[in-house]
C-alpha cells in the first residue's frame, strides 16, 4: 500500500502492523518537510481537515475533540486546584484550547518543537489554533526536556500531547521523562501522558504504565474512543505525587450545564469513571507492569 | 481503492463513507458466492482469520471476543433467569460459544438463514464455530423472520447478531422486527442487536434505536471497542418487556473467578456499567431519539 494513492491516504506504521486506515482525500492543503518532521494537512472527504505528521494520523477535524477532551481534562479534574499547566507537544492547539476551559486554570505554559506545525495549524486547522490566542497561554518554541530541565516544582498539571512512540517522541515514554515531569510538579502534582492503545502495542502502553508507576506514588490507565486513531481507541498514562489520589473518582465535577458552557462533546462525571474501566484482557495486561513476565498478553491471544 | 490488491483487503461501504480499514492478506483461505452473499475467508497478517460477507469484515480472530462477549452477556446478565436464547444469525458461531456459558442457559435456539456461512465458519473458524457443537443448542437453517412468527412467547432473551443494514439485513433494524421479538418473548423477556455505531451512523443509530423504544417499555444503547469494526466502536440496542429493567446495572454479577473459568476476556460487570455510559454528543444523539428534530447530531458538526 502507498500512503497517498488514487484519492486515499493510508496511515502505515509499525506500531501497527497489518492493519492501516485510510482516509479519502479531496485535496492536499499542504505538505512540507520541517526540521523535524514531514507535516501534512489534507481535507478529507468525510472527516473534516486532517494533520498528518510522519505519515500518522495526529488529528481530523471530525473526532479530534475525544482526544482533547479527554487527555486535558481527566487529570484536570482528579486536581483540586489545577491553577498553572504545561502542555509539551500539542502543536495543533487543541489540548490548550480545552485546559484553557477550566476556570481554575491561572496560566498554561505550553513547549511546543516544531514552529511549522503551530505555523500550518494557525494556517489549516483555526478550530484547533484557537487555543493559541488564549490570554491564559504563554506558548514556548523550543525542546520539552530543556524547558522542563528549567522549570522545577512550577506546574500542578503537565499534559504530554505527544505524537506515537516512533522517531523523535521515543524518548517522551521513558522513565527518565517521568522524573522530569515529576521533578518539574508542584506538590499535589499530576501528569497526563498519550499512552498508546492495549490493542495494538499492549508491551509498549504496559510498559509506558510501569515508568510512571516506578516514578509516582499513584497512577492509572485510562482510554477513550477516537476512530481515526490506530484501533479506533487511544490511552492516557496518568501519575500523581499525592498517593490519596483516586483517578476514577474526579473530585471536581462539573453540571451538565457548565459542561454545556465549555463546549464539551465528549467528557463528563461518568465518562471519566468510564474511561478508567478495563476490559478484563486489558486489566491483565496493566496489572502485569509489577510482573513483567505476564506482560506478553495480546488480545488475539486464546486464553 | 479496491477491496483486495497487493495482499490488502479494505473494507468500502457507503455506511462509513470516506474511511476504509485495510487488513493484510497472507492468504485467501476461502472464497464462494452462496445464495444470500459473498463470503471470503482471509488468513491476515496481524489479526488471525477474518470472515468477510458482501465486502465487510464479520469477525477477526483477533477481537471477536469482544464483539460476542458483549452481545450475549449484556442481556444474559440484565434478565434474571434466562433459561431459553433465541440467536438470530451468528453464522460464525461465537455467539452461541458465549451465550452457552451462562450457567442459567438451558436452551438455545439459533436461526441462520445461510448454511454456508455455517459450513464455512465450522472448516475455518472451529474457534467460534466450536459453538454450534455445544449440547444446549438446537440450530435451525431458515428465515428469522419465519421462524418468530411461528414462536410466540417462548424466549427470555432474544439475540440478532445481523450484518449492517445494506442488503438483506436492512428488515432486522426496523420496527416490525422489533415486534416479532417482542412477540417471540415470554413476559420479562429482553432483546439485544447489533446496532451500529454513532461515530459513523448516527441517524441509524437513533433510529434503531427509537423503534426499540416504541416497542419496549424500557430500552437502551451500550457499545464496545472493537478494533475491526469500523471507527473502533461497535453498539447494541436492547430492550426489555419490564419497564423497571436497569440495563447499565447487571442482574447477575459474576465474580472474577467465574469470569475466568468461563473465558471471557472482555466483559465484567463494570464493563457493563462503562459500556451504557456515553460521551456528550451521543447522549445528545439517543436523547433525541424522543425529538427527531434535533437528530442530525453527528460527531463531525461543531457544537
């Protein structure tokens, strides 16, 4: 298969062997190559503008607000005061457009690598960039690592809005990228990280799970349903420095009229409770992360 | 895009217009056109053997469990004493393999319209096809249709496992179905169908799901991750003859080592509960299920 071909793009990777979706394509908005990374835009034909980055699907218009949703405020609501908020990666806007929602959020600081992709978003993607123009944000250009190696106990809430475990993001699955999230936390602290789907790379989301548990006194899989990710479902690794911290249980909950208000499509009280819920395979899989040697626990596996 | 070239097979259909998933081939095992449709069977790369009818993947060997599982235990577990199961379709077998394993299931009538998919199925797929061996089934080869309208009030719970509706299934979503199984019920009975998903057809979805409504003093949608169904999700809608059933809470609540003694990989009680929980714009969806007017609710429309 080739990744743009007779109208269809089709997302090839091999944290994914063997399966790829395509997307139709009506036009190619824009291509490039960056420092970085080859960055994409496409309009597609059923699912709004695409962002495509290494030819991975990032975001598309039409499910993008899942993703968002959910990675910024499931730990924006186990904080009781979630007042200043790093944000590494996110280049499209989207997490700062939804962080800067909350009304006790004070001050997102937001370090983003690549000037081009926040250059094409401004340009492609405005119903994402829009967390750019927020009065709460103060946007950074430049390396996480180095911001953070510069930031110590400033944050509540880090949020990592990464791209997968390939090339350049590698190294924001570690261990030692767990330390320096927590090293740059207020006390009270939670980190939020893209974790990966069970369903496709359950050694690597096992894993991810592990270096966070390794590094927080508390932390929890969650996932939520984004069909143009890989699987169809995406995974959030969460770590707390308060041990009380119980991810399933938001303490703070919102009406559904302030909901209404935020605009949000996809988060509530239950959804978040829900996202914490593993299927048993799964629940098998994470609990593996303190015996390593049951962690070979696919889900085509017979049991 | 074709649907098998160059060792992939990619999924089209107008219900889920503009995305495709693409599995890759290692082998077609099996290919014939019986009287009803088009069934293939492939030897994928990444997700064990799939069976394909009319162009769309039915099951992989690698998430089926997910889709059986679900379909079978949330009515099973939502009725106090299901004693006698009508399967409606299910060539593949897996439903008959899960429903078998409720210690209260003393009966199960199955009826498959198509004896090839059976016979297929049984030389390829023994894994779901080990179902149809299992001494509490009685399985009939004809019409659903014809079948209810010649069993009146002899089932607690009734369970279509159809393909989508294009084609021969289209009967199955609509509301004169929904009253053969009413029909077919004894009093308490409860019905659960495949009911699409609302990331890719969400007026389908509304609409199933709303006939279920007018023929069912209580009814309600769940849905589960799997990862070969288009978008990643699939749904059910069920109904139930007594209006005090609450289908998020489980009747019966298996303990988890029951749940490991009858293999279910998926499904537990809180998988249950998390499966009735919807995001924002789907509660917005099914609520207006009441209020047809605000029904063009999809994912992709900005809120």
């Amino acid at each position: 298969m080739d990744s743009l071909k007779k109208g269809w793009f089709s997302e090839l990777n091999e944290l994914w062997p063997g399966m790829s979706l395509s997307l139709q394509v009506e036009e190619v908005l824009h291509k490039e190559k960056s420092s970085y990374q080859d960055i994409m835009v496409l309009q597609t034909k059923s699912h709004g503008k695409a962002l495509i980055l290494d030819g991975i699907i990032q975001c598309t218009e039409s499910d993008e607000f899942a993703y968002q949703e959910m990675i910024s405020f499931l730990p924006l609501c186990c904080h009781p005061s979630p007042k200043r908020v790093l944000i590494v990666g996110g280049g499209d806007g989207g997490v700062a457009r939804e962080v800067a929602k909350h009304p006790d959020v004070e001050r997102i600081d937001q370090v983003e690598i690549d000037a081009q992709v926040i250059e094409v978003s401004k340009k492609f993607l405005p119903s994402m960039a829009v967390g750019f123009s927020h009065p709460k944000l103060s946007l950074h250009v430049e390396d996480g690592f180095k911001f953070m190696q510069q930031h110590e106990h400033e944050f509540d809430v880090v949020i990592t809005d990464s791209s997968d475990p390939v090339g350049p993001a590698v190294s924001l699955f570690q261990e030692s990228y767990f330390s320096l999230m927590r090293r740059a936390l207020r006390p009270g602290g939670i980190v939020c990280s893209q974790g990966g789907t069970v369903w496709a790379n359950s050694e690597h989301v096992a894993q991810t799970l592990s270096h966070c548990q390794a590094t927080f006194p508390a932390a929890a899989y969650a996932y939520a349903a984004v069909p143009t990710y890989p699987t169809g479902q995406i995974g959030f690794v969460l770590g707390s420095l308060d041990e009380n911290t119980k991810f399933r249980d938001p303490v703070r909950k919102f009406s559904d009229d302030e909901l209404e208000s935020m605009h949000l499509r996809y988060y509530n009280s239950d959804i978040h409770q829900a996202a914490f819920t593993m299927p048993r395979f799964a629940q098998k899989i994470l609990s593996s992360t303190s015996n390593p040697s049951d962690r070979n626990n696919n889900p085509g596996d017979s049991s």
